[in-house]
C-alpha cells in the first residue's frame, strides 16, 4: 500500500508520544514493503535547534516530506497539516493515517479524492492545560467533529476516549494501543559522569514538562519524604517555558533535586536503565509512552489512578490517588522505605509489558484497518 502520515511535529524525533507512534509504525510497515511518506513540520526541535538531528529526505526506507509551517506559537501545528493534507490530496496514496485531533480538522480535504482517511486520538487534546481556551481549544474540537464526520476509521488508544465518542458522538472506534520495544540496559555511565547518579540512587521523572503532567505534584510530596535519593525530573517543555520556571522555583532549597532538560540516547536509556523507582503523576493522558517504556526497563512504577494508566499497568505497579499530593508523599516513603517491595515490581515489569505491547502486533492491527478489515 502507499501510505501517507502527519500530524506528527517530525520523524525521527523524541518530541512526544506522537512522534515516537508514527516513527514506529512507519518504520515497520516500510520493512513489510509498504511504500510510506511522513509529512514533517519545517522548523526546529521544541526543545532547541541542538537536537535537530536529521535532515533529508528518507529515514529506514521512509520518504520523509517536509510542509510549510507558520513557526509562531498555536499556528504551527494548524498550518503544516493543512499544507500536509494538501500534499495528501495529490498524492497516490491508498490510505492518510492523520494523528491527533488538531490534525484531523483536515481529514475532510483526502476525503475530496476518495482516499481511505485514518484519525488515530492519542488523547482529547481540548483537555490540555494549553488547549483550554481561545482559539486552540475550538480548533481541536473541530478537529474531533472532522475525524467523527469524515473519518472512515478513528482509532483510539484507550477504552475511556472510546467511550467518550460512543456517548458524545454515537461513533464506533477501534482500540489500538501503543507498542513498546525491548530495550538494553544500560550502566550508569554518562548519568553518573554529568549529575553523579548511580543505580538504584534515584526517583525518575521522564516525559514533557507540562502542567497535565503533575511535576508540581511530584517535587511538592518529594520535599516531604525522608530519603537521600534524588529526584530526577527529565524532559523539556512545550510551549510551557513558565510552567518550568514554575516548577524549578519549587525544587529551590533541595539539593536532591535534578534538572537534566531535554534527553535522548544512551542518556535517555541510561536514566530508565538505573532509576530505583519511575513516577508518572499525570492528570491527563493519552496513553503513556513513557510509562510502557519505563515498565519495559523493568522498572518499579508509581502512577496516578487515571483509567489510562491503571489499564495499562493492571496490578504490577503502585498507584496514587490523581492530583493528592499526600497520598503520593505516602506512596514514595513507602517505597524508599521497602526495597523487597520495589523489587517485587522490578521482577514483573519487563515481562508483562514487553508481552502485552508489541510494536509488530499493533501495526499488523493496524494494516488489517487500514485494508478495511476489523
């Protein structure tokens, strides 16, 4: 098949979850001899031209195609999937797999030409701290009208967003979830030159720095607890350069606490090889990328009670209840304080993750829709 994608920013890149879906998929179908164009933003890394890393014109076997893009701030994603869906228009392509509700405001314009139109919802963006007012929240709920309007499959990465579009929209959607990969562990070796983390030494942190996240939740029942580990707060912002300074302003006064920015690599693999315990305080996800990858590492796990992490993780990690700085203070002192039950969840992360998430078994669902079979 020839098979179009956008709305991600870029591929290859570590931008968010969005980014790391489509370089995955795409990826793979290439393998299988599918014939795949990626449409990316023009522009730089959100997190700083430094780790623009690629430029050309094919990445393993994927055409990559870059659209114009408006570079101001709530235009770029708008106008890179409009030119992205012009270039889809003329295209022979057999099938546009559109990402993220922003995007799929144009899925209407592939449909002019009969195209075979997929709108993966890695999330209801209109919920997102940024989104949730003035024009950006109206695009994105245009965008989530589109994809039920002209949209010939959606698929969603959790049964609660399936949910939400059969009682909101009376639209039947298709639950694929995100895969993840079986990594390397790493040694502490580039961690432990640059912020002296050994294993076992540290809490981790590691995703986007945005409010939905729950940092601030995280240092606030830090600082309370009694231990000489560190906390590890790993990622760069997105739009949300305040919210950062927000959040170091917090961590002022506790040397314990560490800000790496931005990371990708072999200091990526090494934070998730070494960490003692990963916690994932969010208030709102998709389904979290870093959370699948983090299990993969065989690490022990600490997560908010929201449907979409509890579905992922099931009874192999602990769980706090969302937004209640208290009952996360408990959580982690409890924690530090039992290695015998850390290591309980060490054991079983891997494997369980590894099993149930596979990238190969997810694209194969996901060529069956794309073929029109369910």
């Amino acid at each position: 098949m020839r098979i179009a994608m956008f709305g991600q920013k870029r591929i290859p890149s570590r931008e968010g979850g969005v980014e790391i879906v489509v370089e995955e998929l795409s990826i793979r179908m290439a393998e299988l001899g599918h014939k795949v164009t990626c449409y990316n933003r023009k522009g730089h890394h959100v997190s700083g031209s430094q780790y623009d890393t690629f430029i050309g014109k094919e990445y393993k076997n994927v055409r990559i195609k870059t659209v114009p893009t408006i570079e101001k701030k709530g235009l770029a994603a708008v106008s890179s999937s409009f030119f992205a869906a012009l270039c889809s228009l003329f295209g022979r392509y057999d099938v546009v797999h559109i990402h993220a509700e922003g995007p799929a405001a144009f899925c209407f314009i592939p449909k002019l030409f009969r195209k075979r139109v997929i709108v993966t919802v890695h999330g209801l963006d209109w919920q997102r701290e940024k989104w949730k007012s003035g024009f950006g929240a109206k695009y994105i709920h245009f965008g989530e009208k589109m994809a039920v309007k002209h949209a010939d499959e959606i698929i969603v990465l959790s049964k609660g967003v399936q949910r939400y579009f059969m009682d909101t929209y009376g639209r039947e959607t298709v639950f694929i979830p995100n895969g993840v990969n079986r990594p390397e562990i790493k040694h502490a070796d580039i961690i432990n030159k640059r912020f002296g983390l050994l294993k076992d030494s540290y809490i981790l942190y590691l995703g986007r720095i945005v409010p939905e996240k729950g940092e601030h939740y995280l240092i606030d029942a830090f600082k309370q607890i009694d231990t000489d580990k560190k906390l590890v707060i790993a990622g760069g912002s997105s739009d949300t350069d305040e919210y950062m300074d927000r959040l170091k302003k917090m961590a002022q006064g506790d040397e314990r606490i560490i800000f790496t920015g931005f990371v990708q690599g072999q200091m990526l693999e090494e934070l998730y090889s070494n960490a003692y315990i990963y916690v994932l305080p969010s208030d709102l996800e998709g389904m979290p990328l870093s959370l699948l990858e983090a299990m993969s590492y065989g690490n022990c796990c600490l997560v908010s009670d929201i449907k979409e992490c509890t579905e992922v993780i099931e009874d192999k990690a602990e769980v706090f209840r969302k937004s209640d700085i208290d009952d996360l203070r408990i959580r982690l002192q409890e924690l530090c304080d039992r290695e015998d039950l850390v290591q309980k969840y060490k054991e079983d992360a891997a494997e369980y993750i590894c099993g149930r998430y596979d990238w190969n078994k997810i694209v194969d669902k996901t060529l069956a829709l794309y073929k029109g079979e369910r």
